[in-house]
C-alpha cells in the first residue's frame, strides 16, 4: 500500500505518493511517455490511482496533458444536447455505454450522465436503423 504526502508546490498543496519520484524517473526514461498500463504494473497500484499520477506528471510537464485524464468540463447549465453530442463523442472513442466514464470526462453529475448515456444510446440506436434502411 502507498503512502501518500502533502507537497507545496508554490502554494499549491498537492498529494503525492511515496513513489511519484520514481514514476517520474519512468516517464522521463520513456521518452515523456508513459501510459496508466505502465504504472499499474510498475507499483501495483489501482487504474485511478494510476491516472491520478498520470495527471500529476502532465501538471508538471513531464508528459504531455494527452497521456493524461483531464476531464473536459462542461459549463454548467450546458444544453442537455450538447452533452449528449460530447457523451456520443466519448462512447465512440471508447466503446463503453458507461455513466460513470461519461460523469468522469465531462465532469458532470451522475444523474445527468446516466440520462446522457440513455440518449445518446437511443440515438445510435435509431440511426443504426435508418442506415439500415428500417422504417421508424
């Protein structure tokens, strides 16, 4: 189990693990990659703790924001539209009808997500169809 600290980094507190140092000697020895695999593996850690270090790295300009998990936040009040245009985006690219993967990168609320989800599904579902040639 990792233990865990509080660093000031010019006034700005931040955790960090016991093994960010090393985790920062990886991604420098990589190249400025690494991947959340690599440091799952490497510290037998959690996939969010992994993605956590991810982001700690990216912060500091160690690796770029992309091999991060920067959450794209959605201004508040949002068009419900919008949302489910972004949440169609993400199901896509990931090939997971999740809420929570949704709720995780656009930053939105659970319940918000989940009606997203279900939209954005109904909607891939009936332009399947129509692609198809199945009268609706």
């Amino acid at each position: 189990m990792p233990l865990y600290y509080l660093e000031n980094d010019g006034g700005k507190m931040s955790i960090k693990t016991d093994f960010f140092p090393e985790a920062k000697e990886l991604a420098i020895k990589n190249g400025g990659k690494c991947t959340v695999k690599e440091l799952q593996k490497a510290f037998d850690v959690g996939y969010f703790h992994a993605c956590r270090i991810l982001d700690q790295l990216a912060g500091e300009g160690i690796i770029p924001f992309e091999y991060g998990i920067i959450p794209k936040k959605m201004p508040a009040g949002a068009p419900f539209e919008e949302v489910v245009k972004e949440a169609k985006d993400i199901i896509l690219k990931s090939k997971k009808f999740s809420a929570s993967l949704i709720q995780r990168k656009l930053w939105i609320e659970h319940n918000l997500a989940v009606k997203a989800v279900e939209t954005a599904s109904w909607q891939m579902l009936l332009e399947t169809l129509r692609q198809n040639k199945y009268k609706i």
